[in-house]
C-alpha cells in the first residue's frame, strides 16, 4: 500500500484558479455549441420562384404543404405573370418559373436549358356583370371573338340574343377587360378565340400579350375580377379559382360537341384527356376547342407549367426545387383539386415523371442548345 501523503494549504490553494479557468473554457465552449446549434436550426434555405397568376392559390396550397414537411426551406412565389415570370428565368433571378404558355423552339433558344412540366390545368371562365339578366350567360366562340374584336358593342346585339334564346338580356353597352401585362391566362384565351375565328390570327394575334382591339386592360387576374365586380355591363376573362372567390358569374360557353358548358375542373380534365396522344408527343399541345367527341369537355381550358432548369449552380437548392416539384405533381394534386383545378390524367402524370428525371443533381448549368423536354 502507498503511505498516504498529505498537502500543504499552499498547494491546496494554488490548484484552484486553474480549475476555475477549465471549467470557464469548458462553459465556454458549451455556450459557443449551443449558439451554434441554435443558428443552425433556424437557418433556412429560401427558392424563389416567379410567373403565373393563373396558379397563384393552389401554389400558395403547394408552399404550405411543402414547408410544413420541410422546415428548414422557405418558397417565395410571386404572382407577376407569365411573361415577367419567364424574364426572370432566363435572367438568373429566380430557381423556376410558372407559365399557363409553354415556350416554343424560338424562345427556348434564348433561355438556361429546361425542361417544362404541365403541373395541373384548368378553365379560363368568362366573367361578366350584368345587373338584371336572371339566368347563366350563355356565348358561343364566335360570338365571344366578335366582343373581343369590338364587332359587337351592346348586350342585346341579335347574336347574343340568339346563343340566349328566351332570356331577357338587358339593354347595356359591353365594357370589354382584358390584359396588358405577359399573361398566360391570355395566351388560353387568344388561342381558342383563333381557333374559332378565322380572321383572328391576322387582326389580333394569340399569345401571353396581344394587342386588343378594344377594352381596358389591367394587370393580373385580381385586378380584373376587382374590376368586373365594379363595373355594370363588363366582361373579362379569369381563372376560376378567381371567379369563385369574387363570386362573378360565370358563362357557359359551346363545345364542339354542340353542348352548353359550364367552366369547371371536370371540364378542363375532360379537355386535356382529350389530348392524350398528342400529349404524349409534346406536353406543350395546346388542349382548347376539344374534339366533339369529349362531349363534357370545357372548351376554354389550358395547362400551367413549371419551367425548371436542367441544371443550377447550388446543389443543394436544386434538390430542394426537384423535391418540390415531385410533390406537387403527386401528393399537391389532392390539394390544387380542392382549390377548383383539374388534376393531371394518369397518362400525363407518368409524362411529367420522365421530365423530372431530366432535372440534374446539381453541378455547372449545362451547355448546349436547351430543351423543353
């Protein structure tokens, strides 16, 4: 055994002030861990993302959703457009873009490499007010184009009397709304108005900006629902989650198959299943003016799309930007039906999988021509 050994109060004393300073690195330490810890919970990854009015509130759902399953990730979408939307993306200033336009050859030409994902679809719903008409408006396209094309200036023209029949319209000029700024939902619009107007193409044009015969135009689909709520005797064009929400009217419009058709998701659906072939060649296929054979088809219906570069800079956001897709072709889908939109058929859904996978990993944005496939 080790004879015991005693210490003096001198070295007793002198052991002390250095364990008070281990222990004051050690609580040191411990708070420098925690700080960090902290801010490492706390910090998020922020997406940014632009376009489309048309699918602002079911991507406000899809935001929600997603961020609720992934805290540490924040989706800032601004509703500006379709046009300023694709400006943005091929400026660099944003991680995607939303557009109810896809883009053609020419202009892919001009923009990062791509690929376009149809997320969900839906009906352009022609809205009006118009105090003292009792039942549902009803308008043919040829009809409508007229209005458009400031051919038909009064209520009670004998060609809307007529796509009414033995409804009392009443005596009020037409005060025509459109849209000035790059709007998706007018490229919908201007391509069915061409297809059942021969004349349209050479005296308006189709696309996300044309320029109107007649009308004012106004910013975004909430300015014009906002301003069909205020003026007696207008007529525009909105989506119908918009139509719903300011609780406008909506006209029934003529199908192909001669029927009268109210603007509904079912609709839209009915309209892009009956594309599915030409779908299955080219997502970018228009899906208005069904053949007469979708006899439930909405005659003004389109798709949106989500504009994803192939390749980006930040890794990590990438993942995040493909994540989020994925979840909204899939899981979202439930959610932008509640909201009054049409849920992608099978057929185009399994579509949209094949262009998901063309989405890199991350890495150095490719070079190359672009592609939207």
């Amino acid at each position: 055994m080790l004879p015991r050994t005693s210490m003096s109060s001198t070295e007793r004393w002198s052991i002390k002030p250095v364990s008070l300073a281990v222990l004051c690195l050690i609580l040191a330490g411990a708070v420098t861990v925690a700080c960090n810890s902290s801010r490492s919970q706390t910090r998020r990854t922020t997406i940014t993302a632009a376009g489309s009015t048309f699918i602002n509130p079911a991507m406000t759902q899809w935001i929600s959703g997603f961020e609720s399953n992934h805290p540490g990730v924040q989706i800032s979408y601004q509703a500006i457009g379709s046009g300023s939307g694709i400006e943005r993306l091929q400026q660099g200033l944003v991680d995607f873009a939303a557009s109810d336009a896809a883009l053609e050859d020419e202009k892919l030409k001009s923009m990062p490499a791509l690929v376009q994902i149809p997320e969900s679809g839906g009906p352009v719903c022609i809205v009006y007010n118009l105090p003292g008409l009792e039942s549902r408006l009803r308008l043919r396209g040829a009809t409508l184009a007229a209005i458009y094309l400031g051919e038909i200036k009064w209520w009670q023209d004998p060609a809307i009397q007529i796509d009414n029949e033995g409804v009392r319209v009443p005596n009020h000029a037409i005060a025509v709304l459109d849209r000035f700024d790059g709007s998706g939902t007018t490229n919908i619009f201007t391509t069915y108005l061409a297809g059942v107007r021969g004349d349209w193409l050479s005296n308006v044009g189709h696309g996300i900006a044309v320029n109107w015969p007649v009308g004012t135009g106004v910013r975004g689909s909430e300015a014009v629902a906002r301003a069909i709520q205020q003026t007696a005797g207008s007529i525009g064009y909105v989506e119908l989650a918009y139509a719903t929400a300011h609780k406008l009217p909506v006209a029934e419009i003529q199908n192909q198959a001669g029927a009268w058709v109210a603007p509904t998701a079912f609709g839209a659906t009915a309209a892009i299943d009956a594309f599915q072939r030409e779908l299955a060649k080219d997502v970018r296929t228009p899906v208005v003016d069904a053949p007469a054979t979708a006899r439930e088809a909405y005659p003004i219906s389109g798709l949106t799309y989500l504009l994803i570069p192939k390749r980006a800079r930040d890794e990590a956001r990438q993942q995040i930007v493909k994540a989020f897709v994925e979840y909204i072709v899939t899981e979202g889908q439930a959610s932008s039906q509640d909201l009054e939109y049409a849920t992608l058929p099978l057929s185009l859904a399994g579509e949209d999988q094949k262009l998901l996978a063309e989405i890199a990993d991350g890495g150095p944005p490719a070079d190359g021509h672009p592609s939207g496939r």
